[in-house]
C-alpha cells in the first residue's frame, strides 16, 4: 500500500490510483458501500506527517 504524505513532490491522484490498485489486488471493492469503512481505515492509517493531521483527533 502507497504511502502520501502531502509533500509538494507527491500526487494525491498517483496516491489514489496505487492505493486503487492495491486494493484491486486484495479484492477489496473500494466501490461497495458496505467496505468504505474498511477502506477509509486503509486510506487513512497511510497518511504520514502534515497529511495525516487531518485525520488526527486533537
């Protein structure tokens, strides 16, 4: 699974798209309704540094 961290020098679409085919490859179905806490659990422990503050509770 792809790290991002919100670097000037990282994509977030290139972030999104490895972390789509990450998720292809586990067959995880990052569409259905009944996975996107799952999937926002993966998205979110992936986030490093300034990315990841947004998702910490202060």
């Amino acid at each position: 699974m792809p790290t991002f961290s919100g670097k000037p020098t990282e994509s977030v679409d290139e972030f999104i798209f490895r972390a789509k085919l990450f998720m292809d490859g586990k067959c995880i179905d990052y569409t259905a309704a009944t996975n996107m806490q799952r999937v926002i659990a993966i998205l979110a422990a992936n986030l490093r540094n300034g990315a990841a503050s947004y998702t910490m509770p202060k």
